[in-house]
C-alpha cells in the first residue's frame, strides 16, 4: 500500500480504478472490452450521457452552459479558448500566476490583446495577487484557479463584470463553484477526474460563435457542442474512468463534502508544516493550496534522508518541482486523511531525529 502524493498523472480511488481495469476485460458484462465497442454504440453513449450530467448535477450548471469531454491536455485549451473567444482586435486579460498561466498567455498571443494585468513573478510565484484593475472592455479574464507547481490557488474569484475564463485543471471538483461567474472553465482530467489525455470544458453557450476567424471543426467548441462531445471518436477510456470518479464523488456527499475532507487534509499538513521547527512553507497564508502542498527544509542537506524516510512509510510522489525545489505533496480529492497522517507523523520523527 503506497500513498501516493504525484502532483498529475495523479492518486484516483481504489473503487475507481477497480472498476476501470474491469471494464478494460469485461464492460457490462457484454463480453467485450469497454476498449473495443463503438462509441456510437448504446452503452457508451450512455457512459457520455452520464459523464456530462454528473458534471452538471456535481457543480449545480444549468442550461446556459455546455459540457464537453474534448481530446488533448489542458494545453490545448491554451490556444481553443482565445481561438473562439478573442477577436483579433480584442483584448484579454490574464494574471500570471506561474508556469501554466504563462503558457496561456504565450498561446492567447497569437489571438488577439493580452494584457497581463496582475503578476506573482516577483516573488516566484509564491502568492496570488490581488491589487489590480479590471478595465471593463475586456473580453474576458484568464485565471488558473490552483497553481499545481508553487501550491497556490484562489480561495475568492475576483468581482467584475468582465466575463471569467479559468483553468481548473488542478482543482475541479475540489470545492463548490459559483458557475454564473464564469463563461468558460477547462481542466484536464489528470487530477481529480481521470486519466490524462481528456479534457473536461464547461462553456456558456451565449459566449460563442462571436469571432470572426474561421475554425477548424475539432478547434472550434460549436462542433463539439452539436456533436456531443462525440464530433470525432472521444478518449473512451478516459471519459469512463472519469464518470466513474464523478460518481465516487457523489457517493461521498457531493463536492460540498469533498470541500470539507479538503479542508481537514490541508489543515493537519499546513499546522505541521507550521509547527514544525525544521520545515517552512514559501507560499503566503492565505493562498495556500487546498490540493499542492509546497513545504521546504530549513537545512537543504537533509533533504534526501527526508525523502528516503517517507518512501520507508510508503509515501511517494514527494518531491518538489523542479523550479520550486523542496517538497510538494498533492493532496486531491482521493488522498485520505489517514495518509495525510502518516506524512505528518514522518515529519514529527523527522523533527524528533535531526531537529
Ligand atoms: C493548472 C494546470 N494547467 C494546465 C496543465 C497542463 O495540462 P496538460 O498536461 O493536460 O496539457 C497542468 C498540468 O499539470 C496544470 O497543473
């Protein structure tokens, strides 16, 4: 048994990926791999039926917004989402909070106006700003809700009238969201949904259809919209496993439960991070991530023997990424409290043996 802190391709649970691996030999008990029927046929059109209204029973959308399972990362939506909603004389704006919200910014570029308007650079990315304007002749205002690599996420959205666009990639389904705020959500589905490779998008319909540059059908989110997130073959697999989480989602109580199990997780680590004479955390109090725990030791050297002693307690996926260095531990939806105690209680012998 490992606990397993990877920051994406990341921890599912366990019911999940039972489930998943039998339905690769056996799907509904039809004789056939879930991998090796039609897409067109009736029980996976049934599975994308299910997958889109899960996604809108688990985050309260109503019928102004589109739900989409589309191929390719998170990365892709970089480009798709200026593509569809930037004029080439438009102007968007975007607040860079890290590496993911810089290479939107480098992709929406090659749209339209992109003005950054708030950045955490200064300070390596450690906080999410918050003293800026928000000009109203915008099309609309790019955020990244958590930012994955410096464990930072935006606990409030900003108040505007300007429509919000946000990647979500790393804390969908993490916690309620007010979906009348946004025009347009994305996230991959490595986190807290499903295998990478599918791409969930939730956009206001009344929001599309408003540039003039001509579209190629899999770039243009009209298509997918008529074709039911079925325009070309979906990722099967992934869409599958990932309306199979939606469920283990709602068997937990919602996203509102989910929200609850989030906080006591990130509160029992920040308070050992805190407590903790040998560890400090870089990122500011009150954006600290629910999901991506960054944590440093006061003494480099140790670092190493840190990590041997949590890979001894079965705790993997720890290290920090490469541009933040320390440790980072990833606690999505499916980590369980107990593991989250298990690294504390490493991190309390730690402190017992070298402090
Ligand atoms: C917040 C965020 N956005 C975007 C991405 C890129 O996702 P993908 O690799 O699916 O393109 C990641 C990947 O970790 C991420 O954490």
């Amino acid at each position: 048994m490992k606990y397993n802190f990877y920051a994406g391709p990341a921890i599912l649970p366990q019911e999940v990926m039972k489930a998943a691996a039998a339905a690769i030999v056996d799907f509904n008990e039809m004789g056939l791999s879930l991998l090796e029927i039609s897409h067109r046929s009736k029980p996976f059109v049934a599975v994308m039926d299910e997958a889109r209204s899960l996604v809108k029973e688990l985050l309260d959308i109503g019928n102004d917004h589109e739900v989409l399972f589309l191929g390719g990362g998170a990365s892709t939506q970089f480009s798709m989402v200026p593509m569809n909603l930037l004029d080439e004389n438009g102007h968007a704006a975007y607040i860079d909070t890290g590496r993911w919200a810089s290479n939107a910014i480098k992709d929406a570029q090659l749209f339209g106006h992109v003005d950054i308007i708030a950045s955490s650079k200064d300070k390596n990315y450690a906080y999410i700003p918050k003293d800026y304007d928000i000009a109203p002749h915008y099309t609309y205002l790019h955020l990244t809700s958590n930012n994955t690599i410096y464990g930072t996420q935006f606990k409030t959205f900003p108040q505007t009238s300007v429509p919000l666009v946000c990647d979500m990639s790393s804390d969908i389904f993490s916690r309620p969201i007010d979906i009348n705020r946004f025009d347009l959500i994305y996230a991959g589905a490595q986190k807290n949904m499903g295998p990478a490779g599918v791409t969930l998008v939730i956009v206001r319909k009344s929001a599309l259809g408003k540039v003039s540059r001509k579209l190629g059908a899999m770039l243009d989110y009209n298509h997918h919209i008529k074709g039911e997130s079925m325009y070309n073959t979906p990722p099967v697999f992934n869409v599958y496993v990932s309306m199979l989480t939606m469920r283990w989602i709602k068997n937990q109580g919602g996203v509102t439960a989910i929200q609850q199990q989030n906080d006591v997780k990130s509160s029992v680590l920040y308070s050992e991070i805190v407590r903790n004479s040998l560890f400090y955390t870089p990122v500011e109090g009150e954006d600290r991530s629910d999901m991506n725990v960054s944590f440093l030791l006061h003494n480099k050297d140790l670092e190493p023997l840190f990590l041997e002693k949590c890979a001894e307690a079965g705790c993997v996926g720890l290290n920090g990424h490469r541009s933040v260095g320390g440790f980072r531990a990833s606690i999505y939806n499916a980590m369980s409290v107990e593991g989250v105690k298990v690294l504390t209680d490493v991190m309390k012998d730690f402190e017992a043996k070298y402090g």
